[in-house]
C-alpha cells in the first residue's frame, strides 16, 4: 500500500500485535444512528466525528454509525467499522477480501436515475464481468488522449487566465476576482476535450453552462452524505434527512448526455466496438467518469491546490517558482520537464495528503477475516462495511512525521523522501494471481500530471500568490 520508505518516522520495531473485540457500539436503534448523525454533521463536523472517538476508544478501528441515517432512509443501514491507519485501511483495497458493490458512498446509494438507470463503473465490484469493459474502456480513454493532455490543458488554461485577467481588470486597483467558476469552466472544457474527444465550443450552452450542471447533478445525489454546516439545523432538516429527487436536474441530466451523444461520437464508437459496451452504458459511464470522477475529483482538489499555495510563506512560493522558471527557462513544457519538477511534485503530493478529494472509501467483506492495525488484530465478519476515513489515515504517525503539518517538500527527492504514490497507492495494482481486478482509480497519473502543471501554469503567471474565500487578490502580472 502507502509507500513505506515516505515514512519519515521509522516504525517501531513493536510486539506481534494483540488480539481484541473491536470498540465501540451502534446505540440504540434509531436514538444511536440519529445521534451520531447529528455529531457528524452539525455538533462535531466529520473529521472531528472520527478524531474523538478514535481518542476515546483509543484505537484507530472501531464501530460507529456514518450518516445518512433517519427518518427517511428505511433501506440504509449506517453501521460501520471505521479504519482510520494506514494498516488496517489498506484492507479496503484487498479486492479478495472486499466486495465493491454499491458502496461507493457508503450503504446508501443514490438513485441509478442519476445516471440513466443503470449501475456505471464506480458502483461495481471488480468481479463483475461490466466491471472489467467499462475499466478498459477508461484506461484506454486516458492513454489515447495522453498525447494531447498539454497542448488541450494549454489552451483551456490560457482562457481560463484571460477570463481571471478581464475579471480583475474590471474589479480595479485593490480588488479581487472569483475563480471558482473560471476554474471549474476551464476543467469541463478541458476534461471533455480529452475524456470525451469533444470540443465544447461548437455547444454554446454547454460550453456556457456545463459546469453549473454538473455541479447541480453532484449536490442533489450526494446531499444526504455532504457535510455543509452553516445553516444548522435546517441543514438537518432539510439536507439531511432524505433523498432528493432526480427530476430536479432531469432536464440538465439530459442536455449533458446529449452533449456526448453528439459531441463524443468517435468515443462511443470504440465503447461500442472494441468494448462490447452498448451505446446507453458508454454515454452514461463518460458522464459519470467526467462529472463525478474527474470534474468533481478535480474541482475539490484544485481548490485546495490554490488554498495550499496561497498559505505559503513568500520564501516558499519563491522557491517553487525559482523551480519553475529555471526547469521551463527553454520555454518547452513536456511531461519530462513537468517530471522534473521536484519541489512542484512534493508540494502536489503533500497537498493530496492532507486533503484527499475523495475523504472516505468503503467495502464490504467478503468473508470472515482478521484485520490488523499497527498494534492489534480484530476479526471482521462477512457482510460488515467497513470506512476508511482518509484526512485522518494520511495523518497516520506511524508513517509520517509531524502528520498534522503541511511540510511542501516532504517528498522532494532533493530532500531524501521518494516520489509519493499516495493516491496510486490508494488501490493496490492489478494483481495477476488474483480472481478479482482492481478498483484502483485509472485517473491517478492524470490527476498528478495535470495538478503539477496547474501548480507551474500559477508560478509562470503570477508573481504573488493570494487566495482566499474562492477569490483572487493581490498578484501583479499576468505576463
Ligand atoms: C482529482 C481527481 C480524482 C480523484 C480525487 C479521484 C479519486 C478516485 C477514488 C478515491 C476512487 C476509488 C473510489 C472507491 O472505489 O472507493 C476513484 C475511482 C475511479 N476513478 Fe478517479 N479520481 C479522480 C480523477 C479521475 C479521472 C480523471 C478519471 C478518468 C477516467 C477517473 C476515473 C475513475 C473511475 C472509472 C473509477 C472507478 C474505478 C473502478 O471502479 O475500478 N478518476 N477515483
């Protein structure tokens, strides 16, 4: 799993671990659920949720129950066991030991209207045959497309720092410009350019609004499970104690698939032909890989890139841009020259560490196995889901030093640490003797390819980083 040599903090050469019951409790029916959802989501937030009953139980794996829960989700069952170190959450990743069915968010499962009646790639486990098409169909997208990923990241960039620049212009001496939108237009042109092979251009309203629905189609499959916390308790109320409806984002739902019915003609095709996938189940999966997958995935993590950098010491933006300009100083970007970039890589990687986009994983086991934690062995029974919190696995002490602190050169070679697989390391590798695939993210060199040139694309453009609350302030040039 997590690449062991990354652990600055050596592990201690400890006793074989001990067996033990796992801690915790569900409550009381109903009463145990709904307390801990109002814990969750109101009284503590999520990571807080898991941080205090890790300190109570003083054991990083122990049961609880995880929203959504009460009164409208009869069929959903909230119990879970919660692995919260490196060890016993790389047991997530066993595809022996866990099934991948329908977890992808936990027991509850928003409804297959959200993507065209049928279960897409994310909600199926690695032995169903689908499973193995649809992975081949992505894996195959990515590596065609892989010879275009610079010149379309350049473009829609350059688009994205011209509407940035006429933003400011317009704000004035002093004033600030909101890049959440511009980001997040830049990643659907972008995305669908190389995930679809289709250029958003020729559908003005897509090109316009895309994003927006997009957007909207996230928020109202995943509200029961997203924690928002600021206007508690209608949040309760009204968020959190149902599912909303599909009709809501019906009509978005529809122009977007009619998007790639047209504009993504040739990949459907190959969906088709090479992948024996019919036509329905290719547009609906390129929906959901580019909605949910990618442009969410990315929209998350590229926010906390910005916030990341903007929270650097002026000696640390210097240092990274001083990279930079010395790696691009022939003008060339490549991906050997983005490879090169060490202390970019490093800042990528820490930033991934400390705010995975995607906080929580699930699966159900298999079968009755023994689990290990750093210290202790407990026995899990077939059919029980287990939830891997990841802000608080990738703040692991046993693996890394200071945990809490974003150190940016962390895995910079230059400084002894070795290139991070964390996010590949997420999945384990396709295994040749096992009877299962992998449900490792096939996106994973994309994301930290196309991070590090965000990262690049900053530092060539601005000479002051400063980002706060989704706006931009106080740079002076953009070249
Ligand atoms: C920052 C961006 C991204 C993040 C944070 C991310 C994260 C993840 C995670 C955590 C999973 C595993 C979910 C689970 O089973 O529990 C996953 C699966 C997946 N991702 Fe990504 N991803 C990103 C980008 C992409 C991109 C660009 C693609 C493009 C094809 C992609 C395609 C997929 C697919 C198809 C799966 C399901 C894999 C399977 O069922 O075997 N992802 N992603």
């Amino acid at each position: 799993m997590l690449n062991a040599s990354l652990s600055v903090a050596p592990l201690s050469p400890s006793a074989a671990p001990q067996r033990a019951a796992i801690p915790g409790s569900y409550g009381w029916p109903v009463i145990g659920p709904l307390s801990d959802r109002l814990q969750y989501f109101w009284l503590q937030g999520p990571q807080n949720f898991f941080a205090k009953r890790m300190e109570k139980y003083e054991s990083t794996v122990f049961r609880t129950n995880v929203p959504p829960a009460f009164p409208f989700f009869a069929g959903v069952n909230p119990n879970v066991v919660a692995l919260l170190d490196v060890k016993s959450f790389s047991h997530l990743f066993d595809a022996e030991l866990v099934d991948k069915s329908n977890v992808l968010v936990g027991d509850f499962m928003p409804s297959v209207n959200y993507t065209g009646g049928i279960r897409v790639c994310a909600y199926l486990d690695t032995a169903e045959t689908k499973h193995g098409q649809i992975k081949d169909f992505a894996k195959d997208i990515l590596r065609r497309s892989a010879s275009t990923w610079v010149s379309s990241m350049t473009t829609t960039l350059d688009a994205m720092w011209d509407s940035l620049e006429s933003q400011l212009a317009a704000a004035g001496d002093g004033g600030s410009a909101s890049y959440i939108f511009p980001l997040q237009e830049f990643l659907f042109s972008f995305l669908s350019l190389t995930l679809l092979g289709a250029d958003t251009s020729a559908f003005p309203e897509i090109k316009k609004s895309g994003h927006i629905m997009i957007d909207k189609w996230l928020a109202v499959q995943l509200l029961p499970t997203i924690s928002i916390n600021v206007v508690q308790p209608l949040e309760e109320i009204f968020l959190h104690s149902f599912s909303y409806p599909f009709w809501l984002v019906k009509s978005d739902y529809q122009k977007l698939a009619n998007f790639v019915e047209n504009g993504a003609g040739e990949t459907l095709a190959r969906a088709q032909t090479e992948f024996k996938l019919t036509k329905e189940e290719a547009i609906h999966n390129l929906i959901f890989m580019l909605g949910f997958n990618a442009f969410g995935g990315f929209s998350l993590f590229f926010l906390s890139l910005l916030s990341s950098l903007s929270e650097q010491k002026p000696g640390v933006q210097e240092e990274l841009r001083k990279e930079v300009r010395e790696k691009l100083s022939n003008n060339i970007l490549s991906f050997e020259t983005v490879r090169e970039m060490d202390l970019v890589n490093s800042f990528v990687y820490e930033t991934l560490r400390l705010n995975p986009p995607v906080p929580q994983q699930f699966g159900r086991a298999r079968k009755n196995f023994d689990l290990s934690s750093h210290t202790t062995v407990y026995e899990i029974k077939k059919g029980e889901l287990l939830c891997g919190f990841q802000p608080l696995v990738m703040r692991d002490p046993k693996i890394f030093e200071n945990p809490e602190e974003f150190v940016y050169n962390r895995f910079s070679k230059k400084r002894g640490g070795e290139d991070c697989n964390i996010l590949k390391t997420r999945s384990s590798p396709e295994q040749p003797s096992s009877s299962y695939r992998s449900k490792q993210n096939p996106g994973v060199v994309f994301v930290v390819i196309c991070a590090r040139w965000i990262g690049i694309s900053l530092f060539r453009f601005m000479t002051d980083i400063g980002a706060s609350g989704g706006s931009y302030s106080g740079y002076d040039i953009f070249n």
